[in-house]
C-alpha cells in the first residue's frame, strides 16, 4: 500500500522571489559586517575607557574622559548587537519557508528600535551642546 506524497504546505503569507532573497540576503551580510565592526570598536572604547580611569586615578584628574569613552562604548556595542539581531532577522527571511513576512517585520521591529534610541541619543547630545555654549558663552561675557 503506498501513499501518495503530501503537497508542500502554502502559508498566506508572502514568499519573496529568488531575486528578493539575494537583496535580502545581502543586506544581511552587510549589516552583520556593520555589527562586528562596531561590537569592536565598543570594545576597543571599553579599553580606552578603563586606561582613562586607571589614569585619572592615578594622576587625580577629571573622569570626564572616561565617561565620554564609556559612552562611546556603550553606544557602538549597542548599535552593534542590535545591528546583529536585525541582520540575522533578514537572514532568516532569507533562509525559511512560509514565515518570510513574520521575520522581515521582526527585523524591521529591530531596527526602529535602535534607529528610535539613536535619535534620543542625538537630540540629548544636542541638547546638551546648546547648554555647553550658552555656559561657554555667559562665561566669556562674565569675564569680559
């Protein structure tokens, strides 16, 4: 007794053409480099970051410095791992069957959330820019 063989599974959702998946897929490729070089350069910024502090300890200087590198660091190695997961979100649009949309809207969540951190990140430096040279400026007028 045989069976016949079962017909592929059809999801409602979207299936990208051959064409879509090589845009796709590099983009990917794209974004995973973007990630690895900004997970290295957080790093290298966490190096310079802990010499600063070792520095300002001995010497009894301002941690300014380190602060800013620390923020430095935190900010690549952000962008970095939220780079990578959206990269391999769009990998896996890629890669599967009948769930192209669900990781293509996965991979786009991904990206409005550090796209959305970024502009907070900005529109806070400059803010705080503006207060830097107004303080700049009074000081000057102070002395003057």
């Amino acid at each position: 007794m045989s069976t016949a063989p079962k017909p592929e599974f059809k999801s409602a959702q979207h299936e990208f053409s051959d064409e879509d998946n090589r845009t796709l897929s590099g983009l990917a490729q794209a974004m995973s480099t973007v990630a690895t070089l900004m997970q290295i350069l957080g790093l290298a910024f966490v190096i310079f970051s802990v010499l600063q502090v070792t520095v300002a300890m001995q010497s009894q200087t301002s941690y300014a410095p380190a602060v800013g590198l620390g923020a430095a660091a935190l900010l690549c190695l952000t962008i970095g791992f939220w780079t990578s997961g959206s990269a391999k979100s769009f990998r896996r649009v890629v890669e599967s069957k009948n769930e192209d949309v669900w990781h293509l809207m996965n991979a786009l969540r991904t990206q409005h959330n550090m796209y959305s951190l970024m502009r907070t990140i900005i529109l806070g430096s400059l803010v705080l820019a503006v207060v830097g040279l107004a303080l700049a400026a009074f000081g000057l007028v102070q002395r003057g």
